[in-house]
C-alpha cells in the first residue's frame, strides 16, 4: 500500500539551521532517499519551495480563481513529501520516523486511496 509522508515544520523551526546545519539536513534526506530506494520502499520525494511561492486555484461555477499564498492561514507548512510504498501502518510510521524533518518539525502520515473506474 503506498502512503503519503507530509514533512511540516514552520519557519522558526527551520530558521535555527545554520547553513551548516542545513546542508547537513539535506545531504541526510538525499541519504535516507537512497536507503528507501534501495529497500523498495520509495515511490517519490521531493521538497517544495516556501509556502509563499504557492498559488491556490479553485473553479467554481466554472470561473478560474488564482489566489497568491498558501491555502491557511498557519504556522506551519508543508515543506515537502515522501510517497513510500509499506506492507502496513506500522511500517509507514517507521518509514516516515527515519525520515530527518521528524527530528525538527512533524511528519504526517496517510494511506493513499485506492481509485478503480467502475461501470
């Protein structure tokens, strides 16, 4: 089953790096990534610009809709994801507890949903 691992870590938490610390905090992502590939648990990974490089886009009554800006208003954002293949929950959350932003902000984990056309 595949699960979606969200890295949140607000700004503060992230800001405390030096940028020592954060090629460190990189260069053990790109690791942990190799260890997922390498073990047949990783689907993607990928990190994301700041939450204020975002557009929103909605569609309502078929009028387009582009708002600059994360979608909430919070402290925390979504810096980043892991979409990882596990055997069960359990496992997930072992996954995504190696996973280095664990040791800074919060990992949020949740199995994807399973889509079939029906007739």
């Amino acid at each position: 089953m595949r699960y979606l691992c969200m890295i949140f870590a607000t700004d503060e938490q992230m800001s405390v790096l030096s940028p020592g610390e954060m090629r460190d905090f990189v260069n053990a992502h790109l690791d942990y990534d190799d260890q997922l590939r390498a073990s047949g648990h990783l689907v993607e990974s990928e990190g994301l610009e700041a939450a204020r490089t975002a557009a929103v886009v909605r569609v309502r009554n078929g009028k387009l809709s582009v708002t600059d800006g994360p979608f909430v208003e919070t402290n925390e954002q979504l810096g980043g994801f892991y979409l990882v293949e596990a055997a069960s929950d359990e496992e997930a959350v072992r996954i995504a507890a190696g996973i280095p932003s664990s040791r800074v902000g919060s990992i949020e984990v949740r199995p994807a949903l399973v889509w079939e056309h029906t007739p």
